[in-house]
C-alpha cells in the first residue's frame, strides 16, 4: 500500500467519525503508523468506536450522539 493510499483511506476515517467519535482518527493514524514499524508498537491511544458509532458512520444507524 502506498503514501496515497494511506492517506486516502485515513481521510475517509476522519470525515466519517469526525462529528460521531472526535478521537477515532487517532486510533487508525496508530494502527496505521504501527503497522510500518511493528517492532515498535504502542498500545492504542484511544479505543474502538461503538457498534452504534460505526452505524451512524456508515449512514446506517441512530442519529444520537455516542461518544463514549
């Protein structure tokens, strides 16, 4: 996967969790940067979205905000 990509598909995290779970981009961004150096992972900064976070992200659910 290139630079591009990487780019791209975090873009697509922050503008589908930005208004439902402000802190999801950090999540990806350590995955992602992990990911390229794997004998020097961290533990997540923040955890998972909700099951309803990622519905609402998807269009697919509840129009409540669950930002725990």
């Amino acid at each position: 996967m290139g630079s591009g990509n990487l780019t791209w598909s975090h873009t697509r995290i922050v503008e589908a969790t930005t208004h439902i779970a402000p802190g999801a981009w950090r999540r990806n961004l350590a995955l992602i940067l992990d990911g390229l150096r794997a004998v020097a992972a961290h533990p997540l900064p923040v955890p998972p979205i909700t099951e309803n976070q990622l519905m609402h992200a998807l269009g697919r659910g509840p129009s409540g905000d669950d930002r725990s």
